[in-house]
C-alpha cells in the first residue's frame, strides 16, 4: 500500500506543479492563453539593460564579408530578370535597386576596390557605369562607326 501511495505522488506531483494554471483554470477554449491581471502585473518580459562596453573591454571581434556568386542557383533571383522589359516593375534584379539607391544618394560610400579604403568619385561611378554597344554593320562597316558609347 505504501508502495501505492508513494507511486500516486511520484506521478501526480509533476503534473500538478508543473501544469499550466491557465489552461486548468479556463472554462473555454478562448481562455486559454489570457493572462490575468496579477500575471501581467508582475510580468517581466523586456530585454536586459546593458551597460556601456569600452573598446578596451573587446577582447575579439570579426568582421565577414561574403561574395554573392550571381553563378549558383541559388543566387538567380538576386539577379534575374536580366531584362527587365519582359517583366512587370515589381519584379527587378538587386543590382538594380543598388544602382538606384546610389543615383538617388541613398548610398553614398561606394569603392573602388573590395578592400573599402579608395572611395569612388560620382564621375568615376559613371564612367564605370558606361558601356559599349555594337550595332550591326554592312558590307564593309565594320570599324570605329558601328561602336556607339552609351550611359548604362
């Protein structure tokens, strides 16, 4: 018998200290998970206050900078739809948006290498932004003419 008795609390005991008063306590389905007044009283649910970290308090610290291979298949919706005319204006590749955010002086530090020390100047970032286009020539018109320069 008191091989029963100690059973009854061993297995009784976890559910009764452990069990979720609010779901015990609710006559209805839409009770549960309604906190009462004294819970929301002494409810301390925000983040911890931190104090002032010094930069002699850093022991280590990383930064990573990670290449985007517009290659893998993963990558191609950051780099498709390649023309944009077949498409309708919500759907445009990453460049685009980055292009655009530099032109409107939303970005304003642009590289001139990856190593982010020499800052690009506006007419540097144009002259990279230009490229050549190559019409289609006749008969003998195959030189200097059929290349035409055009802002990208």
């Amino acid at each position: 018998m008191k091989k029963l008795i100690a059973i009854f609390f061993i297995t009784v005991t976890p559910v009764t200290l452990f069990g979720q008063a609010n779901i015990l306590n609710a006559k209805s389905p839409s009770e549960i998970g309604v906190t009462t007044a004294d819970q929301d009283k002494f409810d301390n649910n925000k983040p911890l206050d931190y104090g002032y970290v010094g930069d002699k308090d850093i022991l280590f610290s990383k930064t990573v900078w990670e290449i985007i291979d517009l290659d893998e298949r993963v990558n191609f919706p950051l780099f498709f739809p390649a023309d944009t005319t077949l498409v309708g204006k919500e759907r445009r590749p990453l460049v685009h948006y980055i292009l655009n955010g530099v032109l409107n002086g939303e970005i304003e530090n642009y590289y001139v290498e990856d190593n982010l020390k020499d800052k690009m100047t506006r007419e540097q970032l144009d002259r990279s932004l230009r490229y050549k286009k190559i019409r289609r020539g006749e008969g003998e018109g195959i030189g200097e003419e059929r290349i035409s320069i055009e802002a990208g």
